[in-house]
C-alpha cells in the first residue's frame, strides 16, 4: 500500500470540513488523498490536517474539564490546579 512520489496526504478526522479543504486544493491543481491511515500519511510526502487552529481551544477545553488551567504568560504556559480539584 504505497502512496506515489509527490502526494499529498489530507487528514480525514472527522473534525473538520475536509470537503472544503479538497475543494480549495484542486482548485490549485493539486490533488490530495483524504485518509486517516497512519502509514498511508507516513508515506506521504506532504500532509495536511486541517483544522489544526482550533486544537489548541479543544486542549484547552479538556484541560478545564479536568481541573487543570493552562495561562499563557510571557516566560511560557503556566499550569494550576483550580479551586477545589
């Protein structure tokens, strides 16, 4: 199961509109193979995962969901417990 010199490989996870993101790349002329298997986008030589803006709000979220507050400050993210967990 090989994907050819020079594909790229777009990352089907369900989260995003990945039609929207296929749509936009033949409009450039490149064609994209919509996949969320590992060794199909390992092989790939590019690889787009769409949605990625939003991963770092989803993170966050969980975090908070599990008592934990991440701050982001000049030197760096600080971590702390909320109050009460």
């Amino acid at each position: 199961m090989s994907i050819a010199a020079g594909a790229v490989a777009l990352i089907d996870n369900g989260g995003a509109n990945v039609a929207s993101v296929v749509h936009a790349l033949a409009r450039l002329g490149v064609t994209a193979e919509r996949t969320a298997s590992p060794e199909r986008i390992a092989a790939a030589d590019r690889v787009i995962l769409p949605g990625v803006g939003a991963a770092a709000d989803a993170i966050r979220d969980g975090l908070l969901d599990a008592g934990i507050e991440l701050e982001d400050t000049p030197d760096g993210p600080r971590w702390s417990l909320r109050q009460g967990q």
